[in-house]
C-alpha cells in the first residue's frame, strides 16, 4: 500500500503540513520510518518527537510546529484508527464456498460470502452477504449469521443464534454454549436443559477464548456495538447494553443486567441477578453485587466508590504493617498497665 500524503489527509478529511510525500505504512514514534506516519495521542511521549524518523506525524496542538509534516487531527485516537485501516491488509486469501467446508443442503449461504475449507454450517443456518467463515469455524442448526460478519478460526456459535450485521468473533470464541445450571438433589448435580438461544447485535466484537452461554429460557443479548475482550465469561440469561467494553477475565454471572456504555475492567467478578447502570465503570479485579448506580465510578472487593477506594488502598494499606506494630505496643502496654492495677488491689 502506498500512497501521497495529500490523498491520505484527503481520504482522512484532514489538512497537512509541510511538503508532499509518498507514505507506505504507519509505525510508533520509535520505529517509524522516514516513508511511515506516526502518531502522537499520549503527551509523555512528546520528547520523542525531536528523535522520530517519521515521514509525518499524526497530531493536534502544540505538536504540530514541533515536526517536519503533521496531519492535523482534532481526535488523534480516533483518526489513527481510520489510517491503520487504510494500510491493515486484510485477513484471507480466498472468495466463495471451499469444496472442503461442508454446507448443509438446507443452510442458506449468500453468494457473496465466503466459506474456508473444513468450516461447517448446519441445517437451516443463513450467512448473510458478505460475510467470512474462516477455516474451522462451526455455525450450528438454524443459526442466522449477518452481513459483513467475519467468523474467525475454530469459533463456534452453536444452534439457533442470532447474530448482527458487522459483527467480529475472534478465533475461538464459543457462543451458545449451555448454561451453568444445576438442580441439587440427593443424587447430586442434576442438569437443567439451556433451552434459550443468544442474540449478538450489530457491530459487537467478541475476542478470542471468549464464551457466551445460551440462555435457561430466554435470550443471552450483546448490545449494539459492545466489544468484548479475550477470556470473557457472560453467563446465561445475562444483557448486555449497547457500546460497553467488557475487558478480558471479566465474569458476568447469570441474568445480570448491564447498560449501555458501561466499562467493566479487566479481571472484574459480577455475581448473578446483578444490575449495573448506565455509564458505570467498574475498576480492574472488582467483585460487584447488588446494583451499581448509573454514571458510578466503583473499585474495589466488595466494590465501592472508587475515591473511597484509592484512599483505603493507596492511603490505608500502605500504613497497615506499621499499626499492626503499634496496636501490638500498646496490647502489651495495656497489659503491664492490667497486671500493675491487679498487684495494687492485691496488697491493698
């Protein structure tokens, strides 16, 4: 891929500085080439724009005078993105229906989309226009796949799903799998049928290793543009809202309710029946229980407010070894003090 720096700030909507020049790819401050752009978004890396071989870097503000060529953005984050596409090169190396990936006759397959060979897509299943099912990924029995989707190696979306249009599962995700539900009887763990189904809107990703149980009865949902790193865990009966970030080792206990925009960090435990508000952001190991108002900023396990958590942990913590010292002082104390009063009694 190569292209000048003007039809690039053209493509991107943005103005430019400095002469023209013919850009082949895109690379960090350190690395970046003299024919590569760069990007600064982060201010702790400016000292490294008096270092940088880049052709031109990505920037706003003040930055803008201090290199040779800026693209001047007024979103860098977002604005990196759109180049990074512009130069990604797309996985895949093939179109249509491999001989090798087995059809049901009854699945409906767009003629558009493209089947790598030792996929399969069961009876009654539809994939929607456009739409990449890489090799080994499995669509089950009367799952409805959009358009655009791309169904990465060996993922699994078991029968009777639903998913969106744009939607991104990443290599070895499963999807449908059954529920964590168990009757305790006297002869131990009797199982309770999943019979509920999962729905996937529009624009979610799902990343690798990610599971996402079918529902007891009803339906698991993945809100509209919700992104959901490697290593989740979302229980069965659990909604999801629109465009949260769920980050990876997150567990979501069964028929929680999450809203839109919510940000759960890595390693956060929700237990079942939990309901999270609007906006919420969940700090990185939290557990969380009960209700979380919407808009909360929560840390913590048991999760609390997160100033009231950075003072306990940041503050408290730190001087822990140092009480524990002095309260064993004055037990003693206060136990010399004891013995000196029961003596003074005794010989009265």
């Amino acid at each position: 891929m190569k292209i000048m720096l003007s039809a690039l700030a053209e493509k991107l909507g943005l103005e430019y500085t400095g002469s023209d020049l013919e850009i082949t790819g895109v690379n960090t401050l350190e690395k970046a080439r003299e024919d590569e752009v760069s990007f600064l978004v982060n201010p702790k890396y400016a000292p490294q724009l008096s270092e940088t071989r880049a052709g031109c870097v990505l920037t706003s503000g003040p930055y803008v005078e201090k290199v040779e060529r800026a693209l001047v953005s007024g979103n860098v984050y977002m604005d990196l993105a759109k180049v990074v596409e512009i130069f990604a090169e797309p996985q895949g190396c093939m179109s249509g229906v491999s001989e090798l990936a087995y059809v049901h006759p009854d699945a409906v397959v767009d003629e558009s989309a493209t089947i790598y060979p030792f996929a399969f897509i069961g009876a009654g299943a539809v994939i929607g226009a456009g739409t990449q099912v890489f090799a080994g990924a499995y669509v089950g029995e009367k799952t409805s796949v959009g358009t655009g989707c791309i169904l990465y190696p060996n993922c699994v979306l078991m029968g009777g799903l639903t998913v969106g249009n744009d939607v991104i599962i990443q290599p070895g995700a499963v999807l449908g799998g059954d529920g964590f539900g168990f009757a305790q009887t006297p002869m131990g763990h009797m199982k309770i049928p999943q019979i509920g189904n999962v729905t996937v809107e529009d624009r979610v990703e799902i990343g690798s290793n990610a599971a996402i149980d079918r529902a007891a009865l009803d339906s698991t949902r993945i809100g509209m543009g919700s992104k959901l790193d490697n290593l989740v865990q979302i229980g069965h009966n659990v909604e999801i809202g629109q465009h949260c970030l769920i980050i990876g080792q997150v567990g979501v206990g069964g028929s929680t309710k999450v809203g839109d925009g919510v940000v759960l960090a890595g390693q956060v435990g929700v237990a079942d029946n939990a309901e999270i508000g609007d906006g919420a952001m969940i700090g990185a190991q939290s557990g969380v229980a009960g209700k979380v108002a919407p808009g909360s900023k929560m840390a913590g396990s048991p999760v609390m407010p997160a100033g009231t958590f950075l003072k306990a942990s940041g503050v408290c913590m730190p001087k822990l070894p140092d009480l524990f010292k002095r309260v064993k002082k004055l037990e003693k104390e206060l136990e010399a003090l004891k013995r000196t009063v029961t003596n003074g009694d005794e010989d009265e």
